[in-house]
C-alpha cells in the first residue's frame, strides 16, 4: 500500500471525506436536469391550483385512477423504492437499511431510519382547470402561459396527505373522476410553521368543489384529453431502479456526507450477515402497540401467498410498511411533501 493510501485509509476510519466523486457529480447534475425539465409532471405553486382527476388510465382497472408506489428521500435525492408496496423489504436495499436502523438501540441509526423511509406516493392522471391566488415568484417558478397546460393532461405526484382527502370524498360523496358529473379538486399548498420553528409545506386546506362540472367543453376535447392519459404504471417502471442501483445510489450518498460506517452496514446486510433483528422488531411492535400486529407477525411465518386477508388486514409482507406508517407518517408526510 503507497502512503498515500494508507493516508487515505485513516483518514476514511475518522470518517473524513477526502474529495468528490466526479462520476457521480455529472451524473446527479444530468439527472437534475432531466426532472427538472420533465414537463409532465404537475408542478405545484404556493396558492390554489385547480384541478381535474381523470378516471382510471387503464379501462380494465376499475375504480383505480392512482398508482401507488414508495419513495426514498436521501438528501435532496427522490428515489423511486425497488419494491412495491406490499413486497418484501428484501427487494430494496434501502428499505433493508431503514428497517434496520430502526430497530437499533443507536439513536444516531434511528434518525436516519426516519429520514430514509420508505413512504408511499400516488401518481393521478390530471388536467389544471385553473390557478387562483398563486404566489408565483414564492413558489418560484414562472408563471405557465394558459396554453401551456389548458386541457393537457398531467402526472400528479401526490403524497398521503392528499390522497387521503380525495380518497374520502369519494368514499362519502361517490365518482369525482366522472367527466360529466365530477368534481373539481383545489389542492392549496401553503407553509405551516410547527410548534418547535420548523415549516414545512401542506396541502391540508385542500378540497372538492360542491358543484360538479364537466372535464371540458366539448365532447372531442374529452375524447382528445382521455386519449393522451399516461400510463402510471408504465412511467413507474420506467424510474424504478434496480437493487444494485440502489445500492450503488445508497452507497455513494452515505460516502458523500462521511458516513462510511453506514455503507459499511449496508454491505453487510446485503451479503446477508447476521444484522436484521426481525424477532425484535416484531416483539417490540407487539408490546407497544398492542396484538393486531402480533397477528400480522405470525401470518408472515405461516402465510405469506394468502390473498384473502388482503380487506382485513395489511397482507404479510406489508408489516414494514404498516409499522413505519404508524410511526412516521403523521409527523412526517408534510416534511417530506416537496411538490
Ligand atoms: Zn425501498
């Protein structure tokens, strides 16, 4: 080994980051600049947008006009999960990482659980019927010129806190996605400050218009607007990266900020060594939470093809997920909203 390595070598064991990482510097620019000119994505200003969902993309897919999927924040990175929701954790190093953490006694380890979660969004099919009071430059963008988005179809990005108001309307007042007879959405992003100083963004003043109306103003924009839905699932596919992806992803975000000793766990995990207390974080869960997941816990170890308890209950191999949403969700789905 020349000095100059073995330099290095120290220098990495006090966790000291010794220069950039080039490669991945032109890589994150270049995807920066794709998302950022990805022109089907709605992107959300300060201030009320007033928009159509359309009905499901996919004739065959009843009553679905969402796709769910996980996302990962690590630093200002949005990653799309490797796994779906409701697969094992084990198809995501990420989450394997998260999951992990979670259930150490180190609170340094917990911290990063909570920030590197795996939390669930939803992609909707919408057209902008209008804005109203937007404050353009706060939300710094420019103002789009009307036939720019006036009866495009875009993707929405939602997070939980939206698609909770949505999925309750329908559930209380019937189809809002009815081009005839549905019902407009203003979702209202604004700031709120929280106890402890933090702001963070929210959609919580969001809602139906009472009245109904029709999607457009003639049948053949209708037809031309249900005709250029995107098909969700397909987008997804397409920016869901693989395990070693991610891993690779993981690896150099933690090397980025000096945290070696984290990588070094991620490897670990993947080469399968003894670090995953599932047992624990089951018996855990049980003890404060009471048995519904301990019932969980145990069809995971009997059942896990069962399809049937999937309206009773979250399937097996849910529990991750179900449990981070216990846990995190309400404090942390406005945190993570960057729409
Ligand atoms: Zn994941």
């Amino acid at each position: 080994m020349s000095n100059i390595d073995a330099f290095e070598e120290q220098l990495k064991d006090l966790g000291v980051p010794t220069g950039m990482d080039v490669e991945r510097f032109k890589q994150k620019i270049i995807e920066k600049k794709n998302e950022n000119s990805d022109t089907r994505f709605l992107k959300l200003p300060y201030g009320k947008t007033v928009i159509r969902i359309l009905p499901p993309y996919n004739k065959n897919r009843i009553g679905q006009y969402s796709e769910e999927y996980l996302q990962h924040k690590m630093g200002d990175d949005y990653i799309v999960c490797s796994r779906k929701s409701g697969e094992s954790i084990k198809k995501c190093p990420i989450c394997m990482l998260a999951t992990n953490f979670y259930n150490s006694q180190d609170k340094n380890e917990n911290q990063i659980s909570k920030m590197i979660y795996a939390h669930k969004r939803y992609y909707l099919n919408v057209v902008v019927k209008e804005y109203v009071d937007v404050d353009w430059e706060k939300s710094r963008m420019e103002e789009p010129k009307k036939e720019e988005w006036e009866n495009k179809v875009f993707i929405l990005d939602a997070p939980v806190s939206i698609v909770k108001i949505i999925e309750k309307f329908i559930i209380e007042n019937g189809d809002v996605t009815n081009v005839l007879s549905g019902k407009d959405f203003v979702i209202n992003k604004k700031n709120k400050t929280y106890d402890n100083g933090s702001v963070f963004v929210t959609y919580e003043e969001s809602q139906f218009k009472t009245e109904p109306s029709y999607l457009a103003n003639s049948p053949e924009l209708i037809k031309a607007i249900l005709s250029s839905q995107y098909d969700l699932e397909k987008i997804l596919q397409d920016k869901r990266k693989n395990f070693n992806e991610l891993t690779n992803f993981a690896m150099g975000h933690f090397n980025d900020i000096g945290n070696f000793r984290v990588s070094e766990t991620l490897k670990q995990l993947i080469s399968g060594e003894p670090v995953i207390h599932t047992k624990q974080y089951a018996g855990q869960q049980v003890n404060t939470t009471g048995n519904v997941k301990g019932t969980v816990t145990q069809t995971q170890t009997q059942n896990t093809s069962s399809s049937s308890n999937q309206q009773q209950g979250p399937q097996a191999t849910e529990l991750e997920d179900d449990l981070s949403f216990d846990e995190f969700t309400n404090e942390m789905e406005d945190e993570i909203d960057n729409l």
